[in-house]
C-alpha cells in the first residue's frame, strides 16, 4: 500500500473538508430553487471514498456508485465546478445539465455515475469489471451501493458471476445504517450485510468508515487480489450520513441525540485531530486550509450561476440518434 504520510493527511483533511463544504452548499442553493430534483448528500461518509481514493490508480482504476455521487468524481479528478453546474442543470456540466444531482458521469476520469435506480449500478460494475478482463487490462472497478441496494436481486447475480468468472471488482456497501429511512435490522434477519459474501466464498469483511487510513488499508488488499486476478471482494464499509436520505427527508425515524452522539464520530474531526497531536500543522495553517476552501466553493457557486441553461435541442439530439424521428415536434 502508498505510504501513508503527513502530507496524506493533510490532503484527508483539505479534500474531506471541501467535499462536506461543496455540498453545504448544495444545500443552502437547493432550498433556493437553484438545484431541482432529488439531493442526496455525503456528510458524514467522507472518510470511505478518501481512504478508497488513496488505495487506487487513478490512472486506471474506475468507480460507479448509486445517487449519493457528487463528491466522488470530484475526487477522481473531475473539475468541482463542472459538477456544480450539473446540478444547476447548467450546459457547463459534466452532461451539458441533463444529468442533474443522481446522474453525473465523467468517462475520461473513469467515473461511471450516479444511478437512480436503486442497485441498478451493481451489475454494471461487474460489467466494466468484465471488460477489463476480456481486454486482459489491469484495471480494478470500485462498484459502490448503499445497504438498501443489498437486498436487490442483482447483487446475487452478480456476485454469482464474478466469482465464477474471477471478475477484477470490489463491491462496497456503504451501511450508513438506514436504507431511505428503514434501518438494517428492519430490511432482513441479520445486520451483518458483509456476511453475504459467504454464500458465493467471496472474500469480505466489515470494516470502520470513520477513519480513511482503516479504509484504505482494506481496499488496498481488496484492489490487489482483483488486480492479481484472484477475483472479487465485497467490503460493508460501515458510516453514517449526517443529513437526511434526500432534502425532503423529515428524519423521523432516528432521534437528534442518535446524530449527535455519531458527530463525535466525524472523520473530518478525526483526521483535524490526528493533524494536531502529531503537530503536523498549526491552527494557522488549518485557518489557510479552510479559506482555501471556502474560496473554491464560491468559485464553483459563481461559476454555476453565471453559466447558461443548455439549448431545448440538446435534450433531443442526445436522446434521440434519428434525427426526423416522427414524435418529435418541429418546432420547439
């Protein structure tokens, strides 16, 4: 595994730190009416796709996950103001705005989305996973889901299938502990979701999603037995989302005391705090840090806001390949 350093760490910190503030701010212009639609967002889970981001290639290793996608192509080198402006339903977006906040996709940093539709990222992982191995490339696919999207049908397939064909994938649930708002214990007759990998002797295990260094270190071995060829791995990365399922989640069912004591928990403070006992920078440099930061979220903001909505036509010419197809209008 990549050493972990100070300047890891520092990067934890300024990284995880920009992506809770990014979409803070989704979230103040979300109430505004500036971004429509679904909002799905990552407080609190920062510390899985920093440690995941450390143990992989970035090179060539590709990621796909469900709806909870906005930070993650910003992590894999995607431009954050691009992703803003997806979300304002903007032409500067990742998908010239027809994507919106579920669907952001950046093939040329190998981030295959941002899928709606619950497990449906699944299969497909295993299918770029397949690709890989046909081509005989080394690359390695992160297939992320939620602990809801378990339940679904087409994991089981798909664990089936790349065991059988010892397919160069991880499969990662995020267990933030509540699928929309029904907890785990509710969903099946056992809480311990790594444990479905035993039916297929799919290596896994559970693993601690509040520190990204423990995150790391696991998908590093993960991402090396794919790459070596022995096959797949399935990691229930345990967390916790701060906010709600979605924007128009009331939070009924857990209690403000539960969230509060699970802040103690905040991997951003964690990482803040492992900085400061190893005196690795002072409150000044982390004073730096932060406005850094908080200069590049209204960069992005203002880079949303001033660019233009794209054009009708676009949302027809790429849905559509016949270009006199007979059910659209002539004039719009």
């Amino acid at each position: 595994m990549k050493k972990i350093t100070k300047k890891t760490y520092l990067d934890w910190y300024e990284n995880m730190f920009f992506w809770r503030k990014f979409e803070d701010k989704l979230a103040q212009v979300y109430i505004k009416q500036k971004v429509r639609g679904f909002l799905h967002l990552y407080n609190g889970q920062e510390a899985v796709l920093a440690g995941a981001l450390h143990a992989m290639d970035l090179e060539k290793d590709r990621m796909i996950t469900a709806y909870r996608n906005h930070v993650q192509p910003i992590g894999m080198g995607v431009d954050p103001k691009k992703v803003m402006a997806e979300l304002y339903g903007k032409k500067t977006g990742t998908s010239q705005g027809l994507g919106g906040s579920m669907h952001i996709f950046s093939k040329e940093h190998r981030f295959y989305g941002g899928h709606g539709i619950v497990g449906g990222q699944i299969p497909l992982g295993a299918g770029l996973a397949f690709a890989d191995k046909y081509f005989e490339r080394d690359n390695v696919t992160l297939t992320y889901m939620g602990d809801g999207a378990v339940r679904q049908g087409s994991l089981h397939e798909a664990f089936n299938l790349a065991m059988l064909w010892k397919l160069p994938v991880v499969f990662i649930c995020e267990n933030n502990g509540y699928a929309m708002g029904t907890s785990v214990a509710r969903t099946a007759n056992h809480t311990d979701i790594w444990k479905l990998g035993l039916g297929y002797e799919m290596p896994c295990k559970p693993v601690d999603g509040m520190k990204p260094e423990v995150v790391a270190k696991e998908m590093d071995e993960a991402i090396d037995r794919a790459r070596r060829g022995d096959g797949p791995t399935f990691l229930e990365i345990r967390t916790y989302r701060y906010r709600g399922h979605s924007m128009s989640d009331a939070q009924h069912y857990r209690t403000k005391e539960e969230v509060k004591k699970k802040q103690e928990e905040d991997p951003i403070s964690y990482v803040l705090n492992k900085i400061y006992e190893e005196k690795w920078a002072t409150e000044d440099d982390i004073k730096k840090v932060n406005k850094r930061v908080k200069d590049l979220v209204k960069e992005c903001e203002q880079f949303a806001e001033d660019s233009d909505y794209p054009d009708k036509n676009v949302m027809y010419d790429t849905v559509y390949e016949q270009e006199d197809y007979p059910f659209l209008p002539h004039k719009l």
